[in-house]
C-alpha cells in the first residue's frame, strides 16, 4: 500500500501535540506525531506493543525506563513492552513511531 502524506489529516491531541497515521497492517503501524515547544508524550507504558521512534525534527527530551537524554534528528528510541517511556519537545518538532501490534485505539 502507498500513502501520499499529504492524504492522510493530522488529528489534534491537545494544544500542543498532534498525530496522523501513515501506515498500518496486520501487526505493524507507523505514526508521525508532531510537537510544539514544551509539548508532552506524557509517562506511560504499553502492555502489548512495542515501540520504536526516530527523531525527524527538533530536540526532545526523551525517556525510556531510567534512562533520560536529549535527542535530535536522526537519534531513535526503542521502548520494549511494559517500559514506561515519555517525551518532552525543547523545540517545535516531529517524531515517527513505529509500532507493533497495530495500535486500534489510534484507528
């Protein structure tokens, strides 16, 4: 399946944060979410899926169990099941997650 970006509608989070997602399959999903200074993914933690994030632009802090950096374009993140992990924007910027299995509550 093919998806031209500016197809697919951002959907608003809250004030700060909003997602829009560009692909999904049976067991695969990726989400682009983009973030205002002093947005914030806040703390939780996924029971079924795991989690991988690319910086595309812009700084965030970014935290995965204990460990907490700050991350830029083209640093990644991986946040295995059960691992609380949370970001906070320094800058206007945008992460892309993948996730696995396919989050339905995004859908």
């Amino acid at each position: 399946m093919i998806t031209r970006g500016n197809d697919v509608a951002w959907e608003a989070l809250d004030e700060n944060v909003s997602r829009r997602v560009l692909q999904n399959g049976d067991t695969l999903m990726l989400v682009e979410f983009r973030f205002r200074q002093g947005g914030i993914g806040a703390m939780h933690r996924h029971a079924d899926h795991e989690q991988v994030g690319l910086i595309t632009r812009g700084r965030f802090e970014v935290t995965v169990g204990d460990d907490t950096q700050v991350l830029g374009v083209g640093d990644s993140y991986y946040a295995a099941k059960n691992v609380p992990h949370g970001v906070r924007a320094l800058e206007d910027g945008t992460i892309i997650d993948a996730f696995t299995p396919v989050r339905t509550d995004f859908l």
